[in-house]
C-alpha cells in the first residue's frame, strides 16, 4: 500500500534528475528507521505492560507462575531480527518502484 501512495512521488524525484542508487538509499534509510523504532516501541510496550500481564495471568489461572519476562538478551534478539527484517520489507516492497520507467511512475 505504501509503494502505490509513493508512486507519483518517486515518479516526480526521478523526474528532477534523482538517480536510482539514491532513491534506493532513502529506501533504505527509511526502512532502517522504520523498524528501528517499531523495534524499540514493542520493546518499551513489552517493558511497560508484563507486569500487568504477569498480575492478570496469575490471578486468573490461581498460580504464581512468570508469564512474561523481558530480559535484555531477548530485547537484543528482537531488535536483531525485526530491523534487518523491515529493512528488507521495505526494499522488496520498492523493488518494482526502482526498476520502473519514469513516466510510468509520473502517469503521464
């Protein structure tokens, strides 16, 4: 969805004389700080939250039972997994933007 809303703005930056090599390190810029910080909220949601999941669980099941821990080892484990991963999203999902003709991608 998001290379369809880009479409005409890539088209334009191709059009004023961007070359491909730079558009795709925007590309890759932008996915980088994507997930980055897609990692690092999920992270401090997770920080913030098992607590409360933790109380709830051993409430509802009568046990006292961890259900949730965050330990930093893990944390560096899903930063290392989701920011290659949204790297890589967000250049397969430009892929056919890139390779497109100019005026294609400007419609005209």
């Amino acid at each position: 969805m998001l290379v369809e809303e880009r479409r005409q703005t890539v088209g334009i930056l191709r059009l004023i004389g961007l070359r491909k090599g730079r558009l795709l390190l925007q590309v890759v810029a932008e996915g980088l700080l994507v997930a980055t910080s897609g990692a690092l909220f999920g992270i401090l949601l997770a920080v913030t939250l098992q607590g409360a999941i933790n109380v709830f669980f051993q409430w509802r099941y009568d046990t006292t039972l961890i259900f949730v821990r965050l330990t930093p080892r893990i944390a560096l484990e899903c930063v290392f997994l989701a920011v290659p991963l949204g790297v890589l999203a967000s250049l397969v999902s430009s892929w056919t933007l890139l390779r497109s003709d100019v005026l294609d991608l400007a419609r005209r």
